[in-house]
C-alpha cells in the first residue's frame, strides 16, 4: 500500500511537469495553430537558465523562478514576432520545422558550452522530507505539485472569468466570428506565445533542483508530453492537464507492477483513444 | 423625391483565386437605409463578395467605400470597427459559450472598454440585461443560459441576429438568413429582419424568392461574378435574362 502511495505522489510529481508544458503548448496551438516543436528546448533552457544565473550573479532558486521565464517569456514574444509569424499563412510545415530547427540549435549551442555531462543545480529550497503519516514526502517535490496545482488553476480561472480570457477562448475557437465582432485577435497572439514559452521555462525553472540538468533533458520529456496533448486533445486546456497529470500516474505505477510497460504504456494510450476519439479526450473535431 | 444617399459603394471590384476569377468588376451601389438583396446560383460569387465588403478577404482589384471610410483591404476587426456586421452563411458559433454570453461579447466589443482586459465577469455582467433583452427580440430569451452548441438549427441562426444586433450596426450583412429553415422558421426571421432593419441598411444573400420579394426594396443578380441585373424585385423577378440565369430552371 506504502509503495502504491508513493508512486502515486511521484506520478503526480512527473504528471506536474507534464500539465505544465501541455499547458502551454495547448493555448499556442489554440491561438496560433502551431504546433511549438521548441517547447522541450525552451523547458531545457529554463533549467539552464536557473545553473548560468546562479555560476554567473550567485542569485539563488527564487530569483530564477522569477527571472528565467520572464527572460524566456520575451524571447518567446521576439521570435514569435521575428519568425513564426511570418509563416502562418503557410503550410504548417513550415513552422514544424522552423520550431524544430530551434530546438535543435538551442540545443547545439549549450553543448557547445556545457557538453553532454549533466549540471549540478543544488540550490533547490525544502530539502529534506516531511512525514505525512503514510510515508515520508519528500518536501520539494510537494512543493513542485503544489506550484503546477496552482498555475494549472489559475491558467483556467484567467480562461474563464476574465475578459482577456474570453477573448482567448472565443479566438481559439472561431476566430472569424470575434474578429466580426470587431475584436483584434493578432494582437492577442505574441503574448499568448510568449505566455506559454513562460510556462515551459518555469517547469525547467522547477526541475533543475531534482532532474538532471542536461541538454537532452527536453527532447527527452517533450516526446511524452506531445503524447499526453494528442491524448487531451490538440488544443484543449483541460484536456492537456487532466492527461498530463493522469499519464504521470500511469507511467509510475506501470513501472511499479507491470515493469514491462511502463515506457510503452503510454504510446498504447495515445493509439487507443485516437481510435476511439481520433480527436483526443477532449479535443473537438476542426470544424469544415 | 429625394435621392438616399448611397452608403456602399465598391467599383470594378474584383477578386481572383488562382486563375478563377469569382468576384470579376462589380459595381454596387447600397442605398442607405434599404434592404438590398444579393441573389444568383450558386457559384455566382456571394459569398465572395460578402468576404470582400467584410475584410476576410483582400480584393484583387477595385475599391469598396461605406459611409465616406475607404475600407478596401482593411482587416476585419477595423471594418466591424465602423459599424458593418455580419452574420456568417454557415453556424459559426462558440460551442461551450451559452446564448447570453455570445451576445454579452458581441456587446462588449463595441463599448469604450479599450484595454481593460484585466476586468472579470463582473464587468460583463453589466451587459447582462441588455443581452437578455436583445435574445428576447429573436425569441431567444428562455435559452439565455444554454451552451450555443446545443440549440436547434433555427435558433442558432437567430442567435447569430441577436449578435449581429448587439454590435448595432449601420450596415448589416446577412449571409443566407434562411437558408436550411422550415416554413416555419422562415416567416419568423422574415418577420424579424422586416424589424430589425428599423434605421439601418440591411444587404442580404438569400436563394429563397419569396423572401427575397417580401424584404427586399433592390435586388442585384449576380451570374459568374458578374453584375446580371439591377432594380427593384418586382422588374428584376420578370427580366428575361433573370429568368433564363436564375429562375430557368424553377419556370421550366
């Protein structure tokens, strides 16, 4: 039962991770209909950000989770505008593969800096765990659920009871009719992108202290993550969290009781529900 | 009798994709405060043209003025902006959205709220009441709360009037009103634009004659693009070319 709980908790904990880059690849696809290959590269650059600030000004955790998205978050808005922008009326290929190729340039250069070896990021806050009655907790990882808890709901509530969220949802979902209502839906995509690259950059913010620190740490989670939003549904928020957290569920106690398939389980996953729901759990079929 | 003055206008516009030109010179002159109705086969360039005069497309060619503004080539949201609103030919409605919320939008986009985008539903309720009565107008008031996604087909496109209301427009572009709709459903939309079109223009596609000739104070026929005929129901209905383009194969 113990061991049950536990890989639950740490299921949630990876499922943190997961909620908060499907997040965010979620409200770009829903505004900008494209699919942000440089999500896992932008995540990897958050937790390198938090090791270059501490080696180079010795400012600690907190600052990074300040500093390192907001840095990020406007990069996210330049490129947006320099590049990415400049390809939507195209094919969407053409933006798979420019995200793509950043993913693959941002990777490059800080190899070329760091090399392949892993950074050691110890300034993480809450060490140590702390003893809930069924196990020991580990305290920075409660700390991390809680901070994507938080943002996840605080993403939703911005969604739903703001103004600025309406005008999010209505253009993600017909952006010819808002913009007949004489609302200017462009003018809302830059900072929607750089919003979501903010996220990515804050969950690379949070796993420095507890993952390992290298520059293939994103291609790595990215692929699952990818899993986890065809799952929800391209382009739904409370699909992409709902699986995010659910498949970090099921990744660990896969690997708890049926070892075999705790790497496949999830690809297994993704092909049933397309089947089914070709359109993800709660995706909605493009409309003709 | 005094001459309306014309609050549309476009000249020799044009609009080609790829070699095909769908949209070739057309010269429209909107009397203001008139129902003007657009009809033609299908394939005649409506829908086109409505694109156009709405900003959701570029024109290749000519200019579109309304009310003094050269609009051609601006986007959307400007042209809405100046006081055009449409209503789309196929329901294009927020699923999850209810009835009320889709018309508190459409109300608060037209308002001087400017940047405030910070401001939480409080701020919409404000425009609750007006909403309301604006779905009461089009028989929608029992709805208000339900998600637009599950009303009936006729009542879908009554919401789309109520939105199009709620953004108060002076020129008021209505893509096939009717069309899909039961006798039933027709009288009342026939009934509801003949009310609606109180101090402002109303332009209109629509493929049913009938309600063509109960709205309508000037029809244009369009046929591959092009401007056929122009005048009042009445002439047009009996024009030989008309009757061979458009109603050939209903008289046959």
């Amino acid at each position: 039962m113990t061991s049950f709980l536990q890989q639950a908790f740490n299921g949630l904990v990876s499922g943190s991770f997961y909620a908060l880059l499907a997040l965010g690849l979620a409200v770009i696809f829903g505004m900008l209909r494209v699919v942000n290959f440089a999500h896992g590269a932008l995540y990897m650059l958050g937790a390198f950000g938090a090791v270059a600030l501490a080696d180079t000004t010795g400012l600690g955790f907190w600052w990074a989770l300040l500093l390192v998205p907001l840095a990020l978050a406007l990069t996210g808005t330049l490129l947006e505008r320099l590049l990415i922008r400049r390809l939507t009326a195209l094919d969407p290929l053409y933006n798979f593969l420019l995200t793509f190729g950043i993913a693959l340039v941002c990777q490059d250069l800080l190899r070329m800096k760091y090399g392949a070896h892993s950074q050691p990021y110890e300034r993480g806050p809450f060490t140590g765990s702390m003893d809930l009655g069924l196990f020991d907790f580990p305290r920075y990882q409660v700390f991390v659920l809680a901070v994507s808890v938080t943002l996840c709901l605080a993403v939703w509530l911005l969604l739903t009871h703001t103004r600025i969220g309406t005008i999010v949802r209505a253009a993600t979902e017909r952006p010819e009719l808002t913009r007949a209502f004489g609302i200017d839906t462009g003018r809302w995509v830059t900072p929607v992108f750089g919003f979501g690259v903010g996220l990515a950059a804050l969950a690379g913010v949070l796993a420095a202290p507890m993952r390992a620190v290298n520059t293939g740490m994103g291609s790595d989670l990215i692929i699952t993550v990818f899993a986890v939003v065809v799952i929800g549904g391209l382009g739904s928020v409370f699909g992409s969290v709902l699986a995010g957290f659910t498949i970090g569920m099921l990744q660990a106690l896969g690997n708890l009781y049926v070892p075999v398939l705790s790497q496949t389980s999830v690809y297994l996953l993704m092909a049933v529900v397309l089947l089914v729901r070709p359109a993800g759990l709660f995706g909605k079929e493009e409309p003709a | 009798m005094r001459q309306p003055r014309a609050i549309l206008v476009t000249q020799g516009l044009s609009k080609e994709f790829q070699g095909f030109r769908a949209v070739s010179a057309v010269d429209l002159s909107v009397a203001e405060g008139t129902v003007h109705a657009l009809v033609g086969p299908n394939g005649a360039g409506k829908t086109t043209l409505f694109n156009l005069l709405t900003g959701f497309l570029k024109p290749t060619a000519g200019r579109i003025t309304f009310d003094g503004h050269d609009i051609t080539g601006q986007p959307p949201e400007r042209i809405a902006g100046l006081g055009v609103a449409r209503s789309f030919q196929v329901t294009s409605l927020f699923e999850q959205m209810t009835a009320r919320e889709h018309v508190e939008l459409a109300l608060q986009s037209g308002t001087g709220l400017g940047r405030r985008f910070w401001r939480t539903d409080t701020l919409m309720r404000r425009f609750s009441g007006r909403a309301l009565e604006l779905l009461g107008d089009v028989g929608l008031a029992h709805l208000a709360d339900r998600p637009a996604g599950h009303l009936p087909y006729g009542q879908k496109r009554a919401l789309e009037l109520a939105l199009a209301l709620a953004l108060d427009p002076a020129l008021l572009l209505l893509d096939e009103p009717t069309a899909g709709m039961g006798l039933e459903d027709i009288d009342r939309t026939v009934a509801l634009v003949d009310q609606i079109r109180e101090g402002r223009t109303v332009v209109m596609v629509e493929h049913n004659m009938s309600v063509v000739g109960s709205l309508a104070d000037t029809v244009t026929v369009l046929q591959r693009g092009e401007v056929l005929v122009e005048g009042p129901y009445d002439r047009v209905k009996t024009d030989p070319r008309v009757v061979e383009a458009y109603l050939g194969a209903d008289v046959a």
